[in-house]
C-alpha cells in the first residue's frame, strides 16, 4: 500500500487543477477542525483563511473575497445556517458548504434556504471534504464560463490578432509588452475600426491575467437605466445575487468600449471601483472586493466631454493614465496585404467557401484605397466577396474564381453555396442545414426548387 505521501500527491494529482487558484474560509469554533481543513487544502488552494467565530468571519469578509466558505453549522452563541442567512442579506453571495453532524431533513432543508451549496457530514475523511469542495467549484466555475460563453457568441467580434509589422504595430505592440504586466489602466483611442478590442485582448493575452476572463462591455449598447446593474450586479426579492460584468470578470480583464456614451450616474460609482478595487451591487448592504484589470477605449474626444460637462474630468484622468491612439488603415497600408490574406482564410474556412485570387493587381487596389471604415471595413470587404465570389470591380485584378463569371446573381450564389455545404457534409441535409443556421425544411424547399 502506498503511504501518506504517496496518497497526498494521488490526491493532489486529482484535485489541483479544480482547487488550484481558490480562495477559501473555513469557519468553525474548534481549532482542531480549522488545522484539519487548512492542512488538506492549503496545499491545493490560493489560500486559506481561518475564523473561529461568526463574528471573526463577518470581518473577514468585509475584508477581502472569498471564492468558498466551509462552515460549521453548531458554533456558539447561534447555528452557521442563521449567520449565512443574515449574511446573505447582507450582501454574501460566495458558495458554502455547511458541515454538520446532524443529517436530519430540517437542517437539509434550512441548508437549501438559507443558500448553502452542499453539506458534508461529521466525521468526514479528506477526500469527502475534497470532493464537495471540487463539485461546489466545477459548479461556480462551469455558470460563469456559460454566461461568458453566451456573451461572446452574441457579441460581434471582429476577426483577426493584432496583425501587422508596421511601424505603428511594432511600436504599439512593444508598448503593449511594457504595459502586460502591470495592473494600470490603458486607454485606446483611434476611429472606429482601428482595432481598439483587438488590441485589448492582445495585452489581456499578455498579461498573467490570459487564463482569467477577458469581459468586453459596450457602453453604448446597455440602456442607460439598467447600466448599474448590469455591470455591479444587482440583489433580486429571493436575496440572489445576479451576478454583474464585473464579478464575472473578477480576476481578469474588463474592457470598456465607447466609454464616452457611458451614462454620467454611473462614472461617479466606476470610479470609486477604480480606486478602492470594491464593488456594491444595486441592493446590497456589503462591498465585495475584485482583483481587476481595467482597459478603455473610444473613438470620442474626450478632452472635449470633458469640457462640456458630458464626463467627469477625475474620471478622464484616473483612465488616461497611458493612452495607445490606434493608427488607421491608411497609415500602415503595408500591413493590408497581410491582414487581406488572414481574413480570406478565415472566411473561407468558416463559410466553405473556395478562397479568391488575392493577386497583385487586388493588392494593389486594395492599398491604393482610403479606407474610411479601417480594418473592419476591410475584413467586411474580403467576406462579402468570397460570399459573392468575386471582388467588386474597384477591386478586381484578373477576376475572381477559376472558370466561373465575376459576377453572379444572388440566387446562383446562394445555390452554389447550399451545395457545397451539402458535398462537405456528405449529402446529409441535417448537418448542412446545422452549419448554415437554417432549418432542415429550408434546404429541402430549396433543393425541391432547383429539382424542377
């Protein structure tokens, strides 16, 4: 049989990655129940926190976040579930696992009320504790990759890294490198399609943040009167919280595009954010600390927001603390040629799509054009195209696909790209209609259409 050590990195070996970078607090007036706990899970944690009494662990958690809390539910002076309630109230809103010795239904029940996500039972071997541990952080873990998840598919990214060797590239991306390892705010300033997120996400990359979640917010997009809560969260009438962007993001990166159009009630909390690194969701008596990083950007002259009392001069300066101004298109026409052939592959891949000519002739139309719209109006460009076929005509060099016209009519691409799909799929509609994002009707009506 192996002996203790052995089992100890057996054990690490299956819990670490789940456990590793959690904050936790046990709670519990017997010290040798606290050491117990510290001692199996200081190794696999962040960190570990101890409270021997409900009071001490009420402090505690005014004072800094807490990814769990293991608590014991017989303490004196009152049971763990009532202290969780009133905490709950209070604005508490970690995941707990009560211990107990008691498994009777009442406490099963009061458990599920008052918020807790598992309860171990008294004695309990390591692995037992382990195990609840690692199920209550997979769960938390597993909700906020789904609603980042659905944010980012429902957003409209642009495609593409940070490209190119420009000298206004290099010298943006050296000054990206400086910046990934601090903590200090980065403001993006540029016209619209410049690639200001790009850039974002590139120094998110970067940073020793690149494993937490990098959070686009668009302040433009969000109604001015659900602003706050959207973004600090807000307590609901059953006292659960809806978690806010900036608790999804806590640990990584929260990028705020249009930050101009950002409504002025709100500046004044974001900035009190900024400087105390504390949020308070709309409700809540109690601020939960965050370990963030803030990015910004806007294609506005703030300066002169500033002056017309749209925004808040603290605010401007406590963000503009570096500011990177991404060139336009026309500025680093070199880099057209590169960025022209990664989104052509990119399309096509994704579309199913036979690649175009990109030959010298296009090349150099395509460098020879202003383009007012940047890089987003050259990545629109190069995807309608390899929809329709064929370059516009401004652009076209010795034409377009091998054998088949420049120009084609909407219903003829249309077919065509049905039955490429189909040929990809082998024929089974199902699928075909999956990757196109139609019904399974919609591709029988068609091919119905074409048979007759």
């Amino acid at each position: 049989m192996p002996g203790n050590e052995g089992r100890a990195v057996a054990e690490t070996d299956a819990y670490g990655r789940t456990l590793a970078g959690a904050s936790i607090l046990v709670v519990d007036d017997e010290p040798g129940m606290r050491h117990f706990l510290a001692r199996i899970l200081g190794p696999r944690v962040k960190r570990v926190d101890e409270a021997g009494s409900p009071a001490e662990a009420a402090r505690k958690l005014d004072t800094a976040h807490f990814d769990l809390v293991i608590l014991d539910n017989v303490m004196p002076g009152g049971t763990g579930l009532d202290w969780l309630a009133e905490q709950r109230r209070r604005g508490f809103f970690a995941d707990t696992i009560l211990i107990t010795a008691y498994a009777d239904l009442e406490t099963a029940i009061g458990a599920l009320r008052a918020g807790a996500s598992d309860f171990v039972l008294k004695p309990f071997r390591a692995n037992q504790i382990l195990g609840a541990v690692a199920r209550t952080l997979d769960r938390t873990r597993l909700r906020r990759d789904n609603l980042l998840l659905r944010r980012e598919l429902s957003a409209d990214r642009d495609a593409g890294r940070l490209m190119g060797n420009s000298p206004p590239l290099v010298e943006i991306r050296r000054m990206l490198d400086t910046l990934a390892p601090l903590r200090t705010p980065v403001l993006f300033t540029g016209a619209s399609g410049t690639g200001k997120e790009v850039a974002a996400r590139h120094l998110h990359q970067l940073s020793p943040r690149a494993e937490k979640p990098f959070v686009a917010v668009n302040c433009a997009a969000i109604a001015p009167d659900g602003f706050a809560a959207e973004l600090f969260g807000v307590v609901e009438r059953d006292d659960q919280l809806k978690q806010g962007l900036m608790l999804l993001a806590d640990g990584g990166t929260l990028f705020f595009d249009e930050i101009a159009q950002m409504p002025e009630q709100v500046q004044a909390a974001l900035l009190r954010v900024l400087e105390d690194q504390r949020v308070r969701p709309v409700g809540a008596e109690r601020e939960i600390p965050l370990s963030l990083r803030f990015l910004f950007a806007t294609n506005a002259d703030l300066d002169a927001a500033v002056r017309a009392g749209r925004f808040r001069a603290d605010l401007y300066h406590r963000i503009n603390v570096v500011g990177i101004d991404m060139p336009p298109l026309r500025d680093r026409d070199e880099d057209i040629v590169e960025l022209a052939a990664h989104f052509m592959a990119h399309f096509c891949q994704t579309l199913g799509m036979p690649q175009l000519d990109l030959d010298e002739k296009t090349l150099m139309k395509l460098r020879r054009y202003d383009w007012p719209g940047n890089v987003r109006e050259l990545r629109n460009l190069v995807e309608r195209s390899v929809i329709l076929g064929a370059f516009p005509e401004e652009f076209a060099g010795r034409g377009g696909l091998a054998g088949m016209p420049a120009i084609e009519n909407l219903d003829s691409v249309t077919q065509r790209h049905i039955l490429h799909i189909l040929d990809l799929c082998g024929g089974n509609r199902a699928e075909a209609a999956r990757r196109l994002g139609v019904s399974r009707k919609t591709i029988d009506r068609k091919l119905a259409a074409w048979a007759e």
